[in-house]
C-alpha cells in the first residue's frame, strides 16, 4: 500500500521515524527507519528526503529522537541544521522543537501542520485557476496549461504539495488541467518525482527538458507558471530551485502569470530580501553521474561529462518579487510584497516567541 505521507513515526517499534525514501523513485517505493539523529541528518543531507516542508517535518522528528536517544538537544540542532542550508523550513522546525521541548506531540503537530497548510494552498490555488479559466474564456472541454518546475508535490511536504496542491484540487474538483513537467537537473525531481506523483493521481501531464519552457510559452502553450519556494525574504523575492529564475525571465517575457505556492513556515522574516539568501552548492557528481535501472531493473550509475572539468553545482536561485504575479498560501493569495502578505494575515513571529539568536543586535 502507499503511504500517504512521507514521513511519520509508527507506534511500532517505537522511538523510529518512517520516511520514503525518494532516491530510490520512481523506480521503487521504499520505505526506510530512522533510529538516530544521525540517521536523520543523514537522510536529510543525503535526500533520501527533500523538499521544503519535508525535510522540515523530519528534522522536527530527529529532534525527538533526540531525547529518545540522550543527544542533547543544542548539539541536535546544530547536527540537523548543519544538513542543508536553503530551505528555512528546516531551521524553523528545529528551533520550534528547541521551543516546545522536542516532543513526539510537538513533531506530530508540525507535521499536521504542514499538511494542513498544502492542503488550504490547494483550496485557495483553486480558486485561482478557475478565474484563470474565466478571464481565458477556456471552455470546460479544453484542459488549463500549467508549468511546474522541480518537485512542490506531496513527496516535497508531508502531504498534499505547494504548487501541486491546486492542480490536485482542480483535477479533483472535474476541471481540465495539463502539466509541462521540467526535468529539472541536474537531480531530476521533475522527471522521476513530480511525474511519478501526476502519474498515480492520473494528471494529464508532459515531461520536458529544462530549456523547452521558453518556447512553448511563444507559441501559447502554457497558461500559467506555478512554482514552490524552499525560502521566502520579506520583501517577496523566492529561493527555489535552480532554473525557476530562468522561467520566471521567460513568463514575464511572454506576459504569462508566474505564481509561488509555498506555507507560511518558508517566510523568512528575518530577511529583507532575497540577497542574503543561503545557496546550496550540492555534489558535482550530480552534474556528472546519473543513475538509473536497465531492462533486468538492476540500477547502474553512468558517467555523462568528461573526467577533468570542473563543475559548479549550485543548487537553487532567487527570483525577484517583481518577476512573480502571486503567493498562494494557507492564509490565501496575494502580491510578492510584504504589504499584501501581511494584508492576508502573514505575519512575522511575535519577538517573544523567538530565541535570542533570531533576534538582529
Ligand atoms: O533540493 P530539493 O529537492 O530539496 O529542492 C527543493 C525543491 O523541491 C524545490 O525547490 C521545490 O520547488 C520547493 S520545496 C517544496
């Protein structure tokens, strides 16, 4: 059976967090045990687990494993925040653990929280599509174009996804909806993730090469851009995943909306803008190596790049607020300002709530 979520803590054995483990789709469903904040912090660093919201949810169960396990709780926090840099999610959901004492309840709530807040993007992206539609004069017979890039899908949260959360909502509500899917390299979450997901819910979908978005966006193919974010500043610029800033160039370009779905735990209040930013440089054996089974299913890994060139292999890009059309969020949708996010009810956590180290001297 598939688990609907992708991370959780089974009440048998006990003191254990149960994840996909997502390198190995879309060839194989695999579901491995965490016993220790090593293994979580390896998991997380290694994306056996990644995406914004689910690594933020797993990190808030290694904190309890944690305690389960006499880590103390700061050297914990600094293991798993140490595991990746850009997504906020993670330390948010770390220094929330530190907060409310580490507990399984307290990693359960984050973890329900997170599904909730997927599942009210799906709600309030819905109604964007359908005035979309409307001020397309799209007939009901005729599918809405939507590009996504990377993978924003349930597998990046606990449950539900950011930018997939309305097409869900829409092709389960009986409208049309078709997907260009971008690869996305150099991982492919695109191609082996957000296919696999639209595959199971039965999505109309495409898959393309990275550098094919432009043209079909010339030639009316697309309808509008929906992307996730891993860290949102202030001021509306969003980190995301290398390439997004290239779309984004292009939808605007090509005067077709670009929207950021993303749950209030990817704010970054504490920048003002998306400069400052941390970027992720990942492995160039990302770049240079790809893995994949041959006709027996056995998965071999080939080399695709000459031995002796250098790679740079940064992992993600801001794209300016000025670039985005609109943030759909579980408080609803709004402009990439800080005005209209606080407008909806974003707002920045109370001072008191934060640990002294968040607070600017
Ligand atoms: O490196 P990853 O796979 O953890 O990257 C994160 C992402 O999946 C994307 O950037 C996504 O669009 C935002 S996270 C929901």
């Amino acid at each position: 059976m598939t688990p609907s979520r992708t991370v959780w803590a089974p009440a048998t054995p006990g003191k254990t967090v149960r994840i996909i483990d997502q390198r190995q789709l879309p060839w194989a469903l695999v579901l491995e045990d965490l016993h220790t904040v090593e293994n979580v912090a390896t998991a997380i660093r290694d994306m056996h687990v990644r995406g914004a919201g689910c690594i933020g949810a797993t990190a808030a169960y290694g904190m309890w494993l944690a305690t389960e396990t006499g880590v103390p709780l700061d050297t914990a926090a600094t293991i798993l925040k140490n595991t990746r840099p850009t997504a906020v999610n993670l330390a948010w959901a770390v220094d929330r653990m530190l907060r409310e004492g580490a507990t399984l309840d307290a990693a359960n709530t984050i973890a329900e929280e997170d599904a909730a807040a997927c599942q009210a993007i799906g709600r309030h992206g819905l109604v964007m599509l359908e005035s979309l539609r409307k001020n397309l004069g799209r007939p009901d017979h005729a599918p809405l174009h939507i590009l996504t890039h990377c993978n924003a899908g349930w597998l990046a949260f606990v449950a539900h996804g950011s930018a997939t959360a309305p097409i869900y909502a829409a092709h389960d509500a009986g409208q049309l909806v078709h997907v260009w899917v971008d690869e996305t390299r150099p991982r492919n979450q695109g191609a082996r993730l957000t296919a696999w997901e639209l595959a199971r819910h039965g999505v109309p979908h495409t898959l393309i090469a990275d550098n094919a978005g432009g043209h079909l966006m010339q030639n009316g193919q697309i309808d509008a851009v929906i992307t996730g974010a891993d860290r949102v500043a202030r001021n509306g610029d969003v980190a995301n995943k290398i390439g997004t800033y290239l779309k984004a160039v292009a939808a605007h370009d090509n005067a077709i909306p670009f929207y950021v779905a993303f749950p209030s735990s990817t704010l970054d209040w504490s920048l003002p803008n998306g400069k400052t930013i941390p970027i992720e440089e990942r492995p160039a054996s990302e770049i240079t190596h790809l893995d994949g089974p041959d006709a027996s299913g056995a998965i071999h890994t080939i080399a695709l790049t000459p031995a002796l060139s250098p790679v740079a292999n940064p992992s993600f890009d801001v794209t300016p607020a000025r670039l985005i059309t609109g943030l759909i969020t579980e408080y609803g949708l709004c402009h990439a300002s800080e005005k209209s996010m606080q407008d909806i009810g974003l707002a920045p956590p109370p001072l008191t709530s934060r640990l002294a180290s968040d607070i600017p001297s």
